[in-house]
C-alpha cells in the first residue's frame, strides 16, 4: 500500500524539498487506463507546493523522489489517494489511481 515510482525519463539530479511551489505535468488514469484528469489535456502545468497537503498523499510523496527533468508513472493504492470518499464523482470510493508526472520546474 501506498506508492510505488517507475522512472520513465531520469531527471537532473535536483530534488525539490517540502514547501517548493513546483510545476508539473501529468496524466491521471484508472489501473484500466482510463483518464480522468490531464494537465497535457488542458494545455497548462499544473502548479502546487509539495508535502503540505495541497495534493494526494501518493503525490506529497512520490513527487519529493523526483528530480527536476524527470517523468515517473506513480501507481497509488486508494489509500494514499482519494480513499474511501472518492472525489468529487469523477473517482470513486476506494480507486487505486496511475499518474504518468513529468516535474518541470521548482518554482
């Protein structure tokens, strides 16, 4: 339980820490493949500070593992995502989620 990182792309060796406003792209997809959410889609980053809450747990944490440059696939068990309220309709009760993130920058 919780989340695993699949490097697809390795990055610069710069880590962002707690607290770092950062911009990133991604694609948020069911284990199925499904999407449910994209930044790619919409056409703009997607900007929020890292490991105050702002995100899902899986993303607090998997993200703090990723150098700037880098692309991961985070599998996140339901747990470290939505849990068992689901979100706003869209994710349901108990889903475990894959994001494809690409960290852009610290900003």
């Amino acid at each position: 339980m919780g989340v695993t990182k699949t490097v697809q792309k390795q990055g610069n060796g710069v880590y962002p820490k707690r607290g770092d406003k950062l911009s990133m792209h991604y694609d948020g997809t069911f284990p199925d493949g499904r999407v449910f959410d994209s930044s790619r889609r919409k056409g703009r980053p997607f900007q929020f500070t890292i490991g105050v809450g702002q995100v899902i747990k899986g993303w607090d944490e998997g993200v703090l593992q990723m150098s700037v440059g880098e692309r991961s696939t985070l599998h996140i068990t339901s747990d470290y995502g939505y849990g068992a309220s689901g979100a706003g309709g869209v994710i349901p009760p108990n889903a475990d989620l894959v994001f494809d993130v690409e960290l852009l920058a610290i900003l």
